[in-house]
C-alpha cells in the first residue's frame, strides 16, 4: 500500500485498517513458524504497511487535536 493511499483514508477507516492487518501479521507468522509457508518478504511488507497506517493515523490524530 502506498503511503498516498494511506493518506486518503479517514480515521476510523485507518484503525480498521490497521486490526485487520494485525491480524494478518499474527496468522502469516503462525504459518511461517509452522512450517507452512517459506515466504517472508510477504510478512515484511504487511509489517511495513502496518508501521505507514499507524504512521498516518498519529499524525491525523495529532492534527484533530490542535
């Protein structure tokens, strides 16, 4: 995800964003841990979309409260 798609979304379409991406993060280390799968550059982008939404999402909340 790019960080001018990240910036387009709204606040609560951000935290959403970043449970459900949480909760991808938690099954692909299950499943790299299990054996199941090999592939870690897909577990390394899903962290790096993650940091750029909470990223996004600090400074949005930043901004409402000044």
């Amino acid at each position: 995800m790019k960080i001018a798609d990240v910036r387009k979304l709204s606040t609560s379409e951000l935290a959403t964003q970043s449970t459900k991406l949480r909760d991808e993060i938690a099954e692909l280390r299950r499943r790299l841990y299990g054996g199941e799968t090999q592939n870690v550059r897909v577990l390394r982008s899903k962290r790096k979309d993650l940091a750029r939404i909470l990223t996004v999402l600090t400074e949005q909340l930043a901004k409402e409260k000044i």
